[in-house]
C-alpha cells in the first residue's frame, strides 16, 4: 500500500475510535480551512451565486427530469 493510503486508512481509523470532541473539532476545522482556501471565488462568481440562489426561492428553475425529457424531445426533430 503506497504512504498516501496508509496515511488515510490510519486517520480514518483513528477519526472513527476517537470520542475525544476537542480532538474531532480541530479535525473539522483543518479541514473546513483547507476547503476553503480550494474554493475562492470572485466578486462577480459570488453574485451569479447569490441570484441563483434567489431564482431557486422563487421557483424560477426546472426539474432535471423536465429538462432531460425536453432535450430529448428536441433530439428527437433533428
């Protein structure tokens, strides 16, 4: 097994035996630090976000089901 896999098994195994919360806490926060540095957005990709988020409250969107179902039927006359 190369070192990356051990290294994750181990950390699994330990995460799932602790019972220790201050333990498991810092694990959560080194790890909600690390996806946010991954996941930087501009000004302009936060309020594309935000009017889309918008739109959903307002159920100005489509089902995936209805939008496949419409594709294919499209498909279809070409």
């Amino acid at each position: 097994m190369d070192t990356t896999a051990q290294i994750k098994k181990n950390l699994i195994a330990r995460i799932k035996n602790s019972e220790d919360l201050n333990f498991l806490s810092a694990l959560q926060t080194i790890f909600d630090s690390s996806e946010q540095a991954l996941y930087k957005l501009s000004a302009e990709q936060q309020s594309s976000i935000e009017v889309s988020r918008n739109e959903i409250k307002e159920g100005k969107f489509r089902e995936n089901e209805e939008v496949i179902s419409n594709m294919r039927q499209w498909l279809k006359k070409k």
